[in-house]
C-alpha cells in the first residue's frame, strides 16, 4: 500500500517558490480549502505530474513548460520547476523527484530514491509500475466530472464500459492471476508442439501429428492478433478518455453536454417504448379491418339478434299447437286438462289450433334459426374488436413518435450550439470522438471474435492430442504426461479465475453497499447489487432494482464504488478528489463528507470554499480529520498553501 508523507512543489504553477504539504499520519483525511482561480485543480495536477508526469487540464492536455511559476520565469529568465512526492509502500520509504528546466536538453528528468538509494531509470519505471500504475489512476485521482464515466458499467456493450471494466480487473489483481495462466498455457504449447513432433515419426500418427502442429500455429496466430488488438485498444481508448474529457470540461459545453446525455436516455426510452407499443399494435392488426364494418355489423348483429328471438317464440308456439294437435288426432281428451271432451268442442279445439298454427312450419322455423344464428356469431366477429383498444394503443405509439420527435429537435438544437462553441476545435474533438468510439466497438467485435476462434482451436487441439494418446506406440510417456498435468493446470487455473472473479464481485459489492447506505439520504435502499461488468445498480425496499437514478445518484454510486475498490484492491493508495461534490445536494455532499475516512487509509480533498459547511464537516471527521489548508492568494500568480491556524506573510 502506498501512504503519502509529503508533497513539495517548486515553482509548480501558481505555488512560488517551495511549498510543502505534509502528511502526518498514515490514515484520516486532509482538506485543502480555495476558491475558483486559486490553484485547486493545479495543486490535483501537482500529484498527478509527481507520479506520472502528465497534467490534465479541463479543455486541453497541458505542456509541462505551461506549469512553470510564471514571476519566478520573469525573474530568471527561465522556466523551471519540480515537485518532490515522499511515500512509503511495504515499510519501505521513497523520494520521487521530477523536474523541469527550459534550459536542458531533455527538460524533463526523474529521479527515484529508495531508502536513500538512486535506483536506475529503468528500475524506477518497473517499481513506480508496480506500486501505482497509471492504469489505474483514476480509482485513485479524480474529480467530479471524471465519476461520470462510470456509468458506462452499466452498459455491456459499449467499449467504454468495456475497458472501465478491464481496468476494475486490473485494479483487483486478476491479471495476475491471468498472466500466471498463460505461463502455464506456454508449457502446455510446449509439450504439445514436442508431442506433434514425435507423432509425425510414426506412420499411424503422422497425419495427427501435422494436424496439430497446424492447429498450434493458428491457435498462436490467433492469440497474436489479439493481443495487437489489446493494444491497439488500450490506445485507442486512452484517446477516446482524453477526448470525452475535453470535451466534457468545457466550461460552456458543460451543461449542454449533460443536458444531451438526459436527452439520450429519453431518447432511447422513447424508442424502447416504441418496440412494445407496436408489438401491442400488431396483436389487434390481423383485426384492424374489421373496424371498416364493426358499426354495420353491429347493426345487423342486432337486427340478427332481434329475428333470433321472434324465430325461437315462433318455433316454440308451432312445436307446442303441433304437439297438441298430434294429441287430439290420437286422443278424446283435451290435450291441457286431460279431461273428456265431446266431439263437438274436439273439433271445435282442432280448428282454433289448426288455424293458431297457420303459416308457421316447424321444420322451416329451425332451419331459418339455425341460419340466423350462424349468421349472428360471423358478424359478430366482425362486430367484437374493441374501437377503443385500437385506438388508445394507437394514441400511445403516436405519443411516443411525437416525444421523440421533439427529442430528436431539442437534441439537433443542442449540438448546433455545442457546434458553435470553440467552433472548429469542439467540432473537431466531436468528430474524432465519434470516429473512436465506432473504431472502439468494432475492435472489440474484432478482439471477441478472435477469442473464439482460439477456443474452436483450443477444443480441435485437444482432440487431435486424444487421438495420438490412443494411436501412438512409440510416444514418450512424459511427454504425453506434461501435456496432461498442463491441460489439468489451466483447467484448475480457468476455475480459479472465475471463482476468484466472484469473490471479488461479492467482496466489492458488499463494501459499496456499506458505503451507499451511509451515503444515501434515503432510508428505504437496501444497497447496491454488481452487475457482470463491475456496474452498480440501486436495490429498493424489495430487493428489486430501482430504474431511471438521478444524476445526483449516479454520483454517490461512483463514489461507493471507488470506496470498494480501496478495500479490495490488489495495489492501494490515497484517495486525492478535486471537488467530487458537483451533482450533489447539501444533504449528500455532508453524508459523502462524513464518510471519507470510509474511502480510503488516506483521503485528501480539494473543495471549493462554502461547498460544504465546514464546522459540520469538522464535527463530523472528528480526530479523522488530520489537517486542513487555505490556498491563499498573494497575486494573480502567486498562491500560498497556509495551514489552518498559520499565518501567510504576504
């Protein structure tokens, strides 16, 4: 782990002269106190140049010569300067001291002490690799608008996410492991390229033999361009970061820029929204015809419906004076009462229900039923879609065409303006942007297909090797036993990764989520749930994941996340943010404060005076709080670092 002891500047921007901040202690957190203008983002800068020689700036990469203190410049008539970073890492100390002279030739120089020895420059590249990679810096050195990339996690297929995740990893110590793998992967190549070469010296073996040192060659040539693609990636990317950063940190493109990434989102809501609603569409749309004669047959239906009736009243009274017709040509008695009738009143009886029945003829009654209601149940299925469903469906596709319209124009609106801003600089930045992020992704396309292709010549090798085990005669048996105990090895090594890969995920989502209960000002979130790729998602009151998060979410997700990282990191650090609180309310921007000791052993901040109260802060950190500094002013081009308490002589 590295502590910091001290950071000494000469000279480094607008800090004349040689200044110092020290670090007393190995674990708490230090404030650093300054208004706009003062010095905040030189002195994170001053860190980043002490470990990696580069400066960031918000709308363009910085030249080294652009940092010199431009009084003491004037004074003697050069630019110089140096910054000075002590720390220790596993008990033992270092001295990393970088310098600047317009005068020399190069300017820029390093040197690397440990325990007071000079290691050599190439012995300061291989150790300052090891204890802080510059891969993974911005776990470690960051500001606000830097936390914003990690929303890319969320995102599986875009190369953003992509490669933040590939850095987690790296972070966590899984190429290690890898790297570890591969040595073993070698050997196995090894015994398998020997074994090939002694199968080709037997007849029976001698086509298996060829055929597995060809599958070996491309299974290498494979491997290659992969490996020329991770590079070409990792550059790529690399640009593509320093690209959404200038572009990002573009005072006035800022907010139009954040008002386009929520456009974006609408955008792709509003598309989604589009997919169901027509699906919902398309189940009534073998029906939609149905609607040119649903009032028609509606009308008809009841008309049917109407004439159903009087033919089933007809048919009953026709079957029942048939009925009892049939009983006084058979019988004396009436047909109702069953009582004795004379034969006047019989024949008087037969004549009403003879002409009661008249025109009506059961046979043709049912028959005309029977077409009525055949009738009635075609249309109405003609008559039975819903106008009202259709239509409100319909209304809901159109609603979401019309709110993407207007996204679409508002969107078209805002880089028209972010078009004109900086003019052909932005524009340019925007465009080579653009080109990255597509060369990005058809990279990883490249780079994922490869993988397969390798692991269809892993698969065809092991079966080529199978089939020399079991025809070979004259194979030596430990050369065929080192091929087995290999292809064991990466078997358990594969296992290993993917469970050590769990581990961690659990281990990392566990701590965020201690860290974004304490962040959060809402009492019902459960925590935070890991994603495939390292992304964080918010779990409600039920466990379930809670969609469309603030901005302001967003942000206290980021710093969960970087908090987890700390604690399950295999390379760890302070913790240096330049004022991380710009998305977030009062209430969060204290519960983010009074949680730093939680980030990290070491945390330093750089904050704007009045973007947090500072006596809650003090009351919060408690003895956590190990030094607070103003960034005073002396001159335009002049600030001093006063400790909380001291005096600055002006």
């Amino acid at each position: 782990m590295l502590t910091l002891n001290s950071l000494t500047m000469r000279d480094f921007g607008p800090y004349k002269g040689e200044q110092t901040i020290s670090f007393s202690r190995d674990r708490g957190v230090y404030i650093a106190y300054g208004p706009n203008g003062r010095g905040k983002t030189t002195l994170h800068n001053a860190f980043r140049y002490a470990l990696y020689g580069e400066i960031l700036r918000r709308n363009r990469v910085e030249q080294a010569s652009e940092l010199a203190n431009s009084e003491s410049r004037k004074e003697r008539g050069y630019g110089s300067f140096a910054t000075v970073l002590e720390f220790t890492s596993d008990a033992l100390n270092y001295r990393l001291t970088r310098n600047y002279d317009d005068r020399k030739n190069p300017q820029e120089s390093i040197l690397l002490e440990r325990d007071g020895s000079v290691l050599p420059q190439d012995v300061t590249d291989k150790v300052m690799n090891q204890l802080a990679p510059r891969s993974v810096s911005q776990f470690f050195l960051f500001d606000g608008e830097l936390l914003r990339k990690y929303e890319a996690l969320l995102d599986n297929d875009s190369p953003e996410g992509q490669d933040l995740e590939k850095e987690i990893e790296r972070v966590l110590g899984i190429p290690l492991v890898s790297q570890a793998r591969e040595h073993v992967s070698e050997y196995r190549r090894s015994a398998a390229r020997r074994l090939a070469e002694i199968a080709k010296t037997e007849d029976e073996t001698k086509r298996l033999g060829a055929a597995l040192t060809t599958a070996e060659d491309y299974k290498a040539s494979y491997q290659r361009s992969a490996q020329e693609i991770v590079k070409e990636l990792e550059a790529a990317q690399a640009r593509f970061d320093e690209l959404e950063e200038l572009l990002r940190s573009h005072q006035q493109s800022e907010g139009l820029l954040d008002k386009l990434d929520s456009l974006r989102q609408g955008l792709k809501r509003t598309e989604d929204g589009q997919v169901l609603a027509r699906q919902a569409l398309n189940e009534l749309s073998p029906d939609l015809w149905k609607l040119l004669i649903s009032a028609r047959a509606k009308k008809h239906v009841d008309h049917l419906t109407t004439q159903i009736e009087k033919y089933e009243t007809d048919l009953g009274n026709a079957q029942a004076l048939d009925r009892d017709l049939k009983h006084l040509d058979l019988h004396s008695d009436c047909p109702v009462c069953h009582r004795g009738t004379d034969p006047h009143l019989r024949e008087q009886l037969i004549a009403e229900l003879q002409d009661g029945l008249g025109g009506l003829n059961s046979e043709d009654l049912h028959v005309n039923l029977e077409i009525s209601r055949r009738s009635k149940q075609k249309w109405s299925s003609f008559s039975s879609i819903d106008r009202r469903l259709v239509t409100d469906r319909d209304k809901a596709l159109r609603d979401l065409q019309l709110e993407q319209h207007e996204i679409l124009e508002e969107m078209a609106e805002i880089e028209a303006k972010l078009s004109n801003i900086g003019e052909d600089k932005i524009r340019q930045l925007k465009s080579e942007r653009d080109q990255r992020r597509i060369q990005l992704y058809r990279d990883n396309e490249r780079h994922q297909d490869l993988n397969k292709k390798v692991a269809e010549q892993d698969a065809s090798i092991q079966l080529i090797i199978r089939n020399i085990r079991s025809h070979a005669s004259k194979t030596d048996p430990s050369v065929i036993l080192k091929e087995q105990v290999a292809a064991e090895l990466l078997k358990l090594f594969d296992e290993s990764i993917t469970a050590y890969r769990a581990k961690l995920r659990n281990k990392v989502e566990q701590r965020a989520s201690e860290v974004f209960i304490d962040l959060a000002a809402e009492p019902d979130y459960r925590g935070l749930a890991i994603t495939e790729g390292y992304g964080l998602q918010i779990l409600g009151p039920d466990n379930e994941v809670v969609t469309g998060r603030s901005a302001g979410y967003e942000h206290l997700v980021a710093l969960s996340l970087i908090a987890a990282l700390q604690d399950s990191a295999a390379v760890r650090g302070p913790v240096i943010m330049d004022s991380p609180f710009g998305r977030l309310d009062s209430d969060h921007t204290a519960h983010v404060v009074a949680a730093l000791p939680k980030m990290a052993r070491q945390v330093v901040l750089l904050a704007f005076e009045g973007e947090f109260d500072r006596q809650e802060a003090v009351d919060a950190l408690g003895a956590n709080l190990i030094s607070e500094y103003s960034l005073e002013r002396i001159s335009v081009r002049h600030t001093e670092i006063a400790k909380q308490g001291s005096q600055v002589n002006v």
